[in-house]
C-alpha cells in the first residue's frame, strides 16, 4: 500500500462494474451508473457527503426489495433525489 490515493481511471468505470455485478451474481443490464452517480452528487451537495455511499446502499436495499429491476432503482433513487433536494440539515440537527 502506498500513502497516494489511488483513483479508477474514468474509462475503467464500466469494467468495474461489470466485474462487481459478477462477483455479485447482479445483471450488469440492470445497473444505471449514471443514475447512481447523480444520486451520489445530489446527496453529497444536498445533505453530507458521507451520506452518498450510504443512499447509494439504502436506494439498493429498496430497489432489491421491490424486485431488482432498473424501474425499481429508478423509483427508489428518485425518492432519495427529492428527499435530498429538500433536506436542510438545520432543520434535521438533533
């Protein structure tokens, strides 16, 4: 291990996940990277940047429920997008 951040080459995004949906056992057709990459914009500028990896997760754990297919991750991401872009995290402080 080196101390140097190490980066995927924006090129090598799609082999990555073709090789995680493998590993997975998960239709490499049915994963919309873009989508998932927006959805980790919008939440990171939206709500808290450590908040995107665990929305990717939660919209995953709910399109999985809801049968898997790229609608159902559509559905789950789009309500996650809209709950960011109304969230205000003065108003969420406990």
């Amino acid at each position: 291990m080196t101390d140097q951040p190490q980066h995927l080459p924006v090129e090598a995004l799609d082999d990555w996940t073709s090789a995680a949906c493998a590993a997975l056992g998960i239709d490499r057709a049915s994963v919309d990277i873009g989508l998932l990459l927006d959805l980790a914009r919008d939440v990171a500028h939206g709500v808290a940047r450590p908040a995107a990896p665990l929305s990717a997760y939660l919209a995953g754990l709910a399109a999985g429920r809801a049968g898997g297919s790229r609608e159902d991750t559509a559905a789950a991401v789009a309500a996650i997008t809209a709950l960011a872009a109304s969230w205000r995290a003065d108003d969420h402080d406990s």
